[in-house]
C-alpha cells in the first residue's frame, strides 16, 4: 500500500492551504508516487518538496514585484544598443545590475544626455535586472511623483507618503528637469531626496546638466543642497550622443550624423557659477 493512499488528502490538502503552502499542495502526489518508487529517504522528500516551495514562492515575489514596478514595456539591457553609447561601460552595468555594490550604501545613479540618447531604455533595464536580482524598484516620471507628493502634503501626509516609498530600494526618476519650477512641487521633491539620502537609492534621467538646475529648483540654495546629496555617493553617466531618433531619420537621407555636444559641467562649482550668473 503507498503511503498516499493512508493519509487523508484533503485533510492535508486544507493543512497546506493553512500554512500557506500553494506549490506543495500541487506536487507533493507526484513527488510522494515518485519517492514510493524510488525508494527515497524521508529526508530527501522533504527536502524535494521544500526546494520546489521556494523556488516557486521566488518566481511569484519577482512576478509582483515586477508588476509594481511599473516598468516601461521592452527594454532590457539585451537589446539595448551600448555600441551605439560607447562612453557607456557595458561590464560596469551589468556590475551594477547586481545592487549589492551600491543599493546596499543607498549610492544614487545619474544618467545625463539629450533627448532621445536612450537614458530611458537604459534606466528601465537596469531595473528589470534589479527586480530579477530581487530587489524593489519602482519606476516613474519625475513629474507624475512630485504631483503626488504634493496632494499627499496637502493632505498632511507628506511623512508617510515618503514612509511608504522607503520599501524600494531604487526609485527611478526620469525626465529629473522636467519638473515645473512651482515652490511647493520642487519642496516635495527636495524632502523625497533628503529622506532618501544614503538610505535609499535614486536612478536619475536628466537631459539638463546641473548648471542648469536652477530650472528645477528656483531656490539657489536648495538647488545647491539638492545637487549635493544627489552626487555624494553617485555613479554619473554621460551618454553624449545625438538622438538615436535623429540618427536614424539622418542615415536614411546622408549617412551616420556626427554625436551631438552634451557635456555635463562639473558638478558643484558649474551649479554655482551658473546661479553667480544671473
């Protein structure tokens, strides 16, 4: 007689729903059949079954937490053109791909570039990679985040808006110098970056350098704090190349065009004599 037909299955059945086991209630029929024939130890058993819990329990965390990262749909570091941004490691992304380099430190990312450099593609791969590699991420406009960070500071829930965004390990901000120059936006913006710094970590879009984000921020000293908490512990890539966009339309007509200037001043110093400026 096996030793499945002496137990009660649905009793089991209900014991395993209880104990929130759903990939063992599936296979373990299978597994006991193939153990009686076997001849497996205990041990070994329950170990089958153990590993296969696990396993599935890990597809279904990555499944949700994909899902709630909200990830532009395609764009993977796979087909992602690094030949075509060859100031852009590929060996030192996929480095950081892992997160425990960085994420860990809560250490920022900051891609700068023009329009249509690929900052975007860029950004929403090394996510994917990260949320594979089991970490939280959470992509989003920059500008569709401060609108709620600001409704939430009208509501007096401004702390704990922030308080909830902590359970990401990365919140990727694109389009940074989108954002419009209204005070009580840019404060919110200003608090997400002082509650996250070197705790939590911020991947950074940015078609602005920052000498220029005084566009961002109208308070120069805000400006000046921002930019420091953001490059302290940074990794800053400059993908100085024309808008693959434009690099296509052109190659149809005359060929290749030739990279477009985007130089990214340096960091504290070009933030300052740009506001001595004005």
């Amino acid at each position: 007689m096996s030793t499945t037909s002496m137990i009660d299955t649905q009793r089991l059945s209900l014991m395993l729903n209880e104990l929130r086991l759903p990939a063992i209630k599936h296979i373990w029929g299978d597994f006991a059949a193939r153990a009686d024939k076997e001849g497996w130890p205990a041990a070994r058993f329950l170990a089958a079954l153990a590993e296969h819990e696990m396993a599935e329990r890990d597809q279904r965390r990555m499944e949700r937490h994909l899902k709630d990262a909200h990830l532009p749909a395609g764009k993977t570091l796979d087909n992602f053109a690094f030949d075509a941004v060859p100031m852009i490691s590929k060996a030192q992304v996929i480095a950081m791909c892992a997160g425990d380099g960085w994420l860990e430190k809560g250490a920022n990312l900051i891609l700068f570039g023009p329009p249509g450099g690929g900052k975007t593609h860029l950004a929403s791969a090394i996510g994917l990679a990260l949320v594979e590699n089991g970490w939280r991420v959470l992509f989003t406009r920059t500008s569709d985040l401060v609108q709620r960070l600001q409704v939430a500071r009208r509501e007096l829930a401004l702390e704990s808006a922030l308080a909830k965004l902590d359970k990401y390990h990365l919140l990727v901000l694109d389009d940074f110098a989108y954002v419009s120059r209204d005070q009580a936006e840019t404060s919110a913006l200003f608090e997400l970056i002082s509650a996250r710094y070197e705790r939590r970590s911020l991947l950074i879009t940015a078609n602005q350098p920052f000498g220029e984000w005084n566009r961002v921020f109208p308070d120069p000293a805000m400006t000046l704090a921002a930019v420091d908490r953001l490059v302290h512990h940074a990794t800053i890539f400059e993908m100085n190349v024309e808008s693959y966009r434009r690099r296509t339309a052109e190659a149809r007509r005359s060929g290749p065009g030739r990279p477009a200037a985007f130089t990214t001043p340096k960091v504290l110093d070009a933030v300052r004599d740009n506001q001595d400026d004005r």
